[in-house]
C-alpha cells in the first residue's frame, strides 16, 4: 500500500510531463498534472482510457469534439480519444490512463 499527497505533490511544467508519473504498472499509470493560469496541453491521441480527477482548480477539457468544463472535485472518464485541455485560472489534476488488455 502507497499513500500519496495529492495537494503537495511536486509538478513539472508539460515538457516534462513523464517526470509527473509518480505511479505505473503494466494496467495504469498515474500522474499529477498542472496548468498556470492561461496554460495549456495541446491536442494528443490517447490510446488508453484515461480518468482525470481535479485537485484544485478547473480547466477545460476537449475530447475528440466535446468540451466540457472541469472544476475541482469533479472526475472525467473517457476511452481511447483525442484530448486538449486549458486553464483560465490555474489547474491541478489526477491523470491516470488505463491500459486495455
């Protein structure tokens, strides 16, 4: 068992993003991402399913066609997909992506 601080949890910038991976397996792999405010992930292909949970913050997330607005507390579930996201005021998020077998 692993017990994790999600709010305290050390964040690097997107270009770094595999640095925010603080859990994998061969089934799923976890990872803090944060957005300044004004920042943003461009558009990626996600072969996985994927879950984000929002720590603190909000953002707007795009999959495929869809937009949806994130605030904090609330989860997004998706399968295999196209996938932005932004932030106006500044974003934390739980990202786990879920391998398929």
């Amino acid at each position: 068992m692993q017990v994790f601080d999600l709010k305290k949890m050390k964040a690097f910038p997107y270009e770094e993003r595999e640095r925010n991976v603080f859990y994998e397996t061969n089934e799923f792999k976890a990872r803090i991402t944060e957005l300044a405010p004004g920042g943003e992930i461009p558009f990626c292909e996600m072969k996985s399913h994927v879950v984000f949970y929002v720590i603190e913050g909000a953002a707007e997330v795009k999959v495929d066609q869809e937009k949806v607005t994130l605030e904090e507390g609330q989860c997004l579930i998706t399968g295999p997909a196209t996938i932005s996201m932004k932030s106006r005021n500044g974003v934390r998020i739980l990202g786990i992506a879920i391998t398929k077998n």
